[in-house]
C-alpha cells in the first residue's frame, strides 16, 4: 500500500461510498477504509434507497444493483394500542422506471457499491480501524490506523464514519452528542415467502410497500416504527430518542417486541422468521446538531454531519449527495492546489445550497418541539382514533349525536384551546 493518497474516505457507507466513487471517476488516487468485515456488515438504515439520488451518482444502477422491491405504496400508521388510522398513497407510475425508491438490505447493497468505485479505481481496505486524524500545523494530512505501520498521508481526509464521529469529536468540530440528539434504531429481518407477502400486503409481483408507525409503536415516546417488505423478508423496526428510553427506562429490545405483538402489526407478520437482528444509532438532532464540516485538509460528510431529515425518515439520499458534494469540492480544490479551510469551504456551502441544507433548516426545530410537547404522540393521536371509532361505529345514535360526543371529549374551552394552540405551534416547525 502506498504511503501517500489523494485523499482517504473513512467509513464505507453510503456518503463514503458516494464520495470515493466520484473521486476515483475523476482520476483521484483514493483509499476507502472500512472498519467491519465489508461494506455494509455494520451498516443499518430502515432499508430505503431514494432513486434521484443514487442516479447522479450512478445513472440506470436499478438495471443492475441488488435491489429488493421498487415501492409503489406508503402508509403511514396512526396508532393506539387497539386501533391505528392509516393514511397512504399508492401509485403505479412508481412501478415504472426510473420508479421513486426501493427497499434494500444493506449488507447486500453497501458491497456492490463499493465493488463499483472499486472499479473506477478506488483501493477498498476493511477491517481497520482509523484511531486518529494526523494534523500538521493546523491541516489534517492523514490518518493512524490499527495496522501495524498504520500512518497513511492524502492531501485530504473524508470522515465518513457515522453519527458518533470520534475523529470528528478529537479534531474539536463538536462535543459529545446529548441524548435528546441521538436516536437508538433497532431492527429485525424476519423471513417470509413472497408471494404471503404480496397477497398481505395487496401487491402485485415484485412490487413493495413501507408503512411508518407513529404512536402506540413507541409507546407514546418521540420517535417512528416501520414495516417494510423485501423480495421474500420483512424489514420491522423502531427507533425512538435515547432521552425517552431513558426516561420511560424502557430498552430498546422491549420495544422491538412490543411492536411485533401489536395487534396492528401482527397479522403482517405472522408466521415470519427472524433471521438477523440489528441495532444503530441515528442522528436526531437536525439543523442545529450540524457540527462544522470543513477545516483544512478535512471535510465531514453523512452521518457524521449529522444530515438526516427526521421529519421525512430521509438519511441515505442526504448522506450519498453529501459524500458527491464533497468529492466535487476535492476535485476543484485538487486543480488549485489548496486544501486550505477557505478552498474547501466549497463544500459547506454546496451542501446548504442543496435540498439536504434546505430540508434541514425547514425542519430545524421540529425534532425538539415534538419531544418538548408529548401530547401529540401520547394524547392527539389516540383522541383522533377514539373520534374515528365513534363515528364509524354504527349504532342507533345520529351523526349530530356523535359529533358532540366528540366535541364534549375533548374537554373544557381550556382543553380545546390549548389543542389548537399545540396544533398551531406544529404548524409553524413544519412550515
């Protein structure tokens, strides 16, 4: 292995993968350092791909990656712990190519990714583990690993190497992360024929459907569950804030549990298998949680910039558009010569000039409104499943009858003003 690199990317998930493909399609000498076994064998998301995202990267790469099934249907579940009203949206023009996104399985497709910038040129080394960023006079100009002569030079380093950045912390570009900035995501695969789930899913061959719990799924605390379907598995997870589950002293594989046996939930996977059983943390904290993702020699991408939309449970499609914007500013800092802090500043603002920058400020304060403020997971969403049951439930009484029934459930004036308050206060972090 040589001594001196390009650049060197840390972490082979989607923002490393991304970056160290559109590096070496530039002609960049670039080493991708990934400290599992392979390329996705400690990565976990919900199992989402965003098509656009990954198509300027890698036009048509639906022809041939290991996809699971394109989505044609998303619902989104409101739930009490008898009861959910659901809402969702199913199109056939996402059964068409170039389709809107697909369900995937990580360890399968973070190995072909990496296969392909592979063959653009990059150099792939797994199982090491990079201790520390080498900095010069205030530039970063490599990394240490735990190889035995483990010091590699690049004239740029990409941290790519997840929400608890530890080489972004040692270089001072953030603090240790709060609880309340912090999700703890667990998952499990469960196996189950196709074509069971087709017909439970009311699918067509080969076509897929998520659903994304809210409520009861969490028991009330800020977070999300899903159910999402495979080519014959099941991808069945929650993730909720580490504040609530150390506030509810809940634990995670609690949860995961509850959520399987909720009567909701359960006929979908009935007789399924469980086959692997995973769990990560995921970067909550949004807009202002962003720590600084540019110094000299250095630039941060993914999760490790904590870019994850968590309003629209969007993380992937940020993260790889982080890893292009960054190999992009590397190749224009390359032409120049200067890896400075003010040369590859480029980055941040490409970054915040994007959809990921914007949705991010759109949504900056929503996460902790909605964690300040309870009553919309723990109190709304049952009283508006008790109002639905109400007046569907046929049974003598007139229609004028249930509506204030309704309307007298709610409570007092005081009641009813601090829900339209709460609801107002919803709408301008979602604005």
């Amino acid at each position: 292995m040589p001594e001196k690199f390009d650049a060197i990317v840390v972490g082979a998930g989607p923002a490393g993968i991304a970056c160290a493909y559109e590096l070496a399609k530039a002609g960049v000498n670039v080493l991708l350092i990934e400290r599992g076994e392979y390329p996705g064998s400690k990565n976990v998301m919900g199992g989402v791909l965003y098509r656009k995202m990954m198509e300027e990267i890698i036009p048509d790469f639906h022809k041939e990656a290991p996809l699971e099934r394109p989505i044609v249907e998303q619902r989104f579940m409101m739930m009490d712990k008898a009861s959910a009203v659901t809402f969702s949206y199913k199109g056939m023009e996402w059964a068409e190519e170039p389709f809107n996104n697909f369900t995937v399985l990580r360890a399968k497709f973070d190995q072909w990714f990496a296969a392909k910038a592979v063959e653009k040129g990059a150099l792939l080394v797994n199982e090491t583990v990079v201790l520390e960023c080498i900095v010069e006079n205030g530039k970063v100009v490599g990394v240490r690993t735990d190889r035995p002569d483990g010091e590699l030079r690049a004239d740029v380093v990409v941290l790519a190497d997840g929400v608890n950045s530890l080489l972004a912390k040692s270089l001072g570009f953030h603090k240790e992360f709060r609880p309340d900035e912090v999700a703890l995501a667990t998952m499990e695969i469960l196996k189950l024929d196709k074509k069971i789930i087709e017909d439970r899913f009311s699918l067509e061959e080969g076509q897929g459907c998520t659903i994304e719990l809210f409520g009861d799924a969490t028991k009330g605390i800020l977070g999300t569950g899903f159910l999402y379907t495979n080519k014959d598995t099941l991808s069945i997870g929650v993730g909720t804030l580490l504040s609530g589950l150390i506030k509810h002293k809940i634990k995670p594989y609690e949860l995961m549990e509850y959520v399987k046996t909720h009567p909701m939930i359960r006929p979908y996977i009935q007789g399924a298998e469980p086959q692997e059983y995973l769990a990560h943390l995921i970067p909550e904290g949004g807009y202002n949680s962003i720590p600084k993702v540019v110094a000299a020699g250095v630039l941060v991408v993914g999760d490790a910039a904590q870019l994850v939309n968590a309003i629209h449970r969007e993380g992937s499609n940020m993260a790889m558009t982080s890893g292009r914007l960054a190999a992009e500013t590397i190749v224009a800092a390359r032409e120049r010569e200067d890896f400075s802090e003010a040369s590859l500043d480029e980055y941040r603002k490409k970054l915040m000039g994007s959809f990921v920058g914007q949705d991010m400020k759109k949504y900056k304060d929503s996460t902790h409104h909605f964690d300040k403020f309870p009553q919309y997971f723990e109190q709304y969403i049952p009283m508006m499943n008790k109002a639905a049951s109400q007046m569907l439930t046929v049974d003598g009484s007139s229609k004028w009858e249930k509506q204030k029934k309704i309307w007298q459930d709610i409570g007092p004036a005081k009641q009813k003003f601090k829900i339209a308050r709460d609801l107002f206060r919803a709408w301008k972090v979602m604005k």
